[in-house]
C-alpha cells in the first residue's frame, strides 16, 4: 500500500504490506489493514519513529490506521471529526512543542470511491479540500512561528479513474473451484494459494 511508502521510504518489496487484506503463510496470520494491529506487520520504522528517537523532538499523528502508537500525541481516525477540528488540534499540539506532525485527511478519495471521480459529489469534495487548504494556510500565515519555521507537504496516497463495470459482474468462483484454494484481497487485487492437500489436483483448478 502506497501510504506505507509514505511514512517508510521504503518499496512494496521491503515493507511487506501489498494490499488492504493479505495472508502470510509464515506467520500463518491475515492481515486486516483496519483491524489488525499486530507490531509485527508494522515492523519497519515509520518518518514519526524516527523522529522521536531524535533528541528533544516530539511527534503528532491524527487519523492514522495503527493504533497504540509509541509516539508524545496521537489520535486515531474519527470518522465524525471535520477537517478543521483536525488542523485545529495539530495547531495546538505544535504551540505544545511537537516538531513534526501528519493528518490522514480522508477525503476526496472517499467520496471518489464511492461514486466516481467525475462525479459532482467528487467535485463538491474537491471544492471542500481547496477551502480548508486556504484555512489551514490562513491560520499559519497568522502564526509568526509556524510562518517562520514550518515546512508544510502535501501527499496523496493514490489517484483515481473511472471504470466501466463489466456486466455481468465477473465473479472469481464462476472460473476456480474454491474448495481448491484460499483467496485473500481486495475488488482488486487477490492473493491465492492452493490448498496444500490438493498441490496435485493444480492441473484441474479450472474444472
């Protein structure tokens, strides 16, 4: 996944975390992106880890997927919260002394995903975001120190494209026997393993 990129530095490859749902046969686990907080699946440090092991630095994390962070302030994903509530709460962690702090700002991606990046929900969306970027800008603008001293970046984890569903739907256990392996993923991506017991029966999968 493209946010732990983000927050590692490091390729798909490295990290280990290629989709949303994912099956390690070593650790015999499944991984659930929303649920599953295990630090094993998380075991490469993150920008805000590191950051803390840094002499007199302090880190802020809002709306991040993980939970239980060892980090000075950290609140977990609240569906209910406006985005101003949540660059109000980071502006007041940095008058705190945090020197480094991210936001997961969930839209207009969701909004995207659900009915379509030309949509004119999406675009109402989009309208949204630029209004509270100027927001944000406008309350650093009046800060002399975060005017002074603040570098701000802005990231997106993924763009968005229009499809046109096929139809019918194409359904995986119209084409493979399901009885024959376990599949772990997502709409779009599936991990499949053969059921161990049946390696032999493989050449017949399709039947």
């Amino acid at each position: 996944m493209i946010f732990i990129r983000l927050i590692t530095g490091l390729y798909q490859e490295i990290h280990g975390i290629i989709s949303e749902q994912i099956y390690d046969p070593k650790m015999k686990e499944i991984f659930q992106s929303t649920t599953n907080m295990n630090q094993s699946w998380w075991a490469k440090k993150s920008i805000w880890t590191m950051n803390e092991q840094r002499p007199n630095a302090r880190t802020g994390v809002i709306g991040w997927k993980q939970e239980f962070l060892m980090i000075s302030k950290y609140e977990k994903y609240d569906s209910n919260r406006s985005n101003q509530q949540l660059i109000d709460q980071m502006l007041t962690w940095f008058d705190e002394g945090i020197n480094f702090g991210t936001i997961f700002f969930s839209e207009p991606g969701l909004t995207g995903q659900q009915t379509g990046p030309y949509s004119e929900q999406t675009k109402a969306k989009v309208r949204e975001c630029d209004e509270i970027l100027g927001y944000l800008l406008d309350l650093i603008e009046r800060n002399i120190k975060l005017k002074n001293n603040l570098h701000l970046i802005l990231t997106s984890n993924h763009g968005l494209e229009q499809i046109n569903a096929t139809n019918p739907p194409i359904y995986i256990d119209s084409f493979i026997n399901m009885t024959k392996i376990q599949a772990f993923g997502t709409e779009t991506l599936l991990n499949i393993f053969v059921n161990a017991r049946k390696m032999n029966l493989i050449n017949s999968i399709n039947q």
